[in-house]
C-alpha cells in the first residue's frame, strides 16, 4: 500500500503521515521536488507542517498539534516519481506514505498503481496561520547550527497577508498548485483539531489502512455500479439507479428511473406528475416514470432469476416497486438512502422472508477530524 498526503500549507500533512509511521508501521519515502528560484530542492519536511511542541491553552484554543517526537526521517529517497514508484512495486505488500506529490504529474505516474490512495488534508486559513506562526517561534528558538540550511530555505511570512499570499500560490500556482491534487483526493479530510492525541484517535477510527479502500467488496462494487446507472435517469424529481445480481456474484441486468421508450424524457416535460412537483408517494398512479428496479426487472425476465439473487438500489425501494420485487423471487435488498416508505417496504419484505439492508461505504469525502464522534 502506498498512501500520498497532499493539502495546503499547515494543514498537517505530515503528522498524517507521521500517525501513519508511529501506528500502522508505514516508511516515509522522499521524492525531490522542482528546482527552487535559487536552485535548491525545496525540503519534504518544510518548517510550517513539522509537528512541533504543544502550544494548547487551558481553555484549549489553540489549533496547533503537540510533539510526538521528531518526525520520521524518509526511508528512502528518490528523483524520479517513476523510480519511486518502481520500487513500490516490487515492496507493494508493504507500507508507504510519501508527501511529496509536487504536482499532476507525479499524481498522474502514483495513480498508475491499483494500492496507490491519495489524501488531502485542509485545515481554515485563520487556524493554518495560527500554526504557522508557532511552529515559525518554535523554530527559531532551535539550535544554532539550523541557521547555515535556514539560509537557503524560502523566505518565510511576516504577515497575515504574506501567509495569504504564500498559500494561494501554493494552492492556486499553474504550474504547481496544490488544488488540482486535492481535488483527486480519494480521502479528504479538514483537521481543525487542537489535540494530537485527538486526531490521532480519529485517524484511527477513519480506518485508512482498510484493504477496501483498495479493491471495494462486493457490496461496495455493486453499488457503485447503481449509482452509476443512477447517472442515466431521465426523471426529473430523483435519480435512481439498480443493479440486479444472480448466483456467484454475475451481474443480471441494470436499470434506472425514467418514462418509457417512445414517450418524452420525464427531464423534458414527459411526465406531467414529475414535473408538476408532486411530493413524494403522491399521485403515483398518474406518474409516467418507471422505477429503476421495475427496469431491472423487466430487462432479467422472471426465468432469469434465481433463488439467491441480490438487488442492490441506491435508494430504498418504494412500496409499488416492494411488491413486484417479492413476485419474482428475490432474496435480499440492499440499498443506500432512505424514502419516505422505507417503514412500509420494510415490513413487506419482512413478511415474505426477504432481507433488507442499508449499506455504508467507507468515509471518503469530506471528513471534520474534530467534529467525529470517537466514543
């Protein structure tokens, strides 16, 4: 597994990583970066995202993350993303956190890998500068022999307005800019925590390392293929989309919501309930619309389904749609959101034997490290 950690300038990029290291056993892996103005590979380790002393008042209002130690140093190095990655390759099986993912490019070379996952990490501007300037204190107060490499290291902000400025080109920069990588990010996540114990903890519940964030299982799969097909519904009020799963996991048929063949798309005024704006379960009887799971039925054919066979819908099936599912025999519903029958189908499919779940897949978008429930 290898893991990227990319985001803005002290989010906390590399105490990621460092949790990483300390916890699950990754090696950090250097790959130099693009030729500074004067010349000089700027470093992996820049001063604003070191994890550096525990600043955090007694009434916790600080937003900078306590030491743990001095950050790891990289395992191995590299100048190539390619040799990088070709090393990875052979060590796959082992754990790798790197983050220098510099720019698309090197992103695009990482990408290649099926154990290659991105994460982004962002933080608000406001708490980002309050860390820049301790860790900047912190850093100064430091030995005396750093002041020769400090020298040829960029010119730090003095300013709130010259960190602005050092941030936007970081994210916003054409050639280098950080916000294209986030933007890809498989796992994003905004760290406003003030606790080093406490990120650690929500990084742990996060599950980063879970194998299915890798190759998703099988209900993971399927879903996704709903939610595709979800993306060619013609109705107008909501997008639904269903796939229908025999025997040995083989895929039957795929449908989604939408009027008939030969009649107006329900988008473009086809459906004359739809586009009235009904409310949901209301007037069903005059609705032009197909179900997604009505489609999926009538592309398989009762003699194509067989006892053991999985629908998988990205929205709980509608009573309607209930009924029909139990005539042709299915054995087990699975779904992601909710509608306003859940409580009906439930007990329908309850009566006739059939299993119905509600699936969750992994958190991937947009995760508030301080605000997840850890107890």
């Amino acid at each position: 597994m290898l893991l990227g950690v990319c985001g803005s300038k002290c989010a906390g990029k590399s105490t990621v990583a460092q949790y990483l290291v300390e916890h699950h056993g990754f090696q950090r892996l250097r790959l130099s970066g693009p030729q500074a103005s004067n010349g000089a590979a700027p470093s992996s380790e820049s001063t604003e995202d070191k994890v550096l002393p525990d600043p955090l008042q007694k009434d916790g209002s600080s937003h900078q993350l306590p030491i743990r130690g001095k950050a790891s140093p990289p395992a191995h190095s590299f100048t190539s993303a390619t040799d990088l990655l070709d090393f990875v390759t052979k060590y796959w099986r082992s754990r790798w956190v790197t983050t220098d993912i510099h720019d698309e490019a090197v992103l695009d070379v990482l990408s290649r890998r099926p154990f290659f996952i991105l994460v982004s990490v962002d933080a608000p501007i406001v708490i980002r500068w309050c860390r820049y300037q301790a860790r900047n204190s912190s850093s100064s107060s430091s030995s005396s022999s750093l002041s020769a490499a400090a020298s040829s290291s960029p010119p730090t902000a003095s300013s709130l307005e010259e960190f602005i400025a050092e941030s936007d080109d970081h994210l916003y920069s054409g050639s280098s800019g950080a916000l294209p990588l986030i933007s890809r990010a498989t796992v994003r996540l905004l760290n406003t925590s003030s606790s080093l114990a406490h990120l650690y903890a929500t990084l742990g519940k996060l599950d980063l390392t879970n194998p299915e964030r890798l190759r998703p299982s099988w209900d993971n799969y399927f879903m996704s293929l709903a939610s595709l097909a979800a993306q060619r519904s013609n109705c107008m009020k909501r997008a639904v989309g269903c796939v229908l799963v025999g025997r040995e996991r083989r895929v039957i048929s795929t449908g989604y919501n939408g009027t008939p063949r030969g009649i107006r798309n329900c988008g473009e005024g086809g459906c004359a309930r739809c586009n009235a704006g009904m409310g949901s379960g209301a007037a069903l009887a005059t609705c032009l619309c197909l179900h997604a799971e009505e489609n999926a039925l009538l592309e398989a054919g009762r003699e194509r389904i067989r006892e053991g066979s999985v629908l998988y819908c990205n929205t709980c099936p509608c009573l309607t749609c209930s009924i029909k599912i139990v005539q042709v025999g299915i054995s087990e519903v699975v779904y992601s959101q909710g509608y306003s029958m859940d409580g009906e189908t439930a007990e329908v499919f309850r009566s006739a034997g059939i299993k119905l779940r509600q699936f969750s897949p992994p958190a991937n978008g947009l995760i508030h490290l301080e605000k997840m429930d850890l107890y």
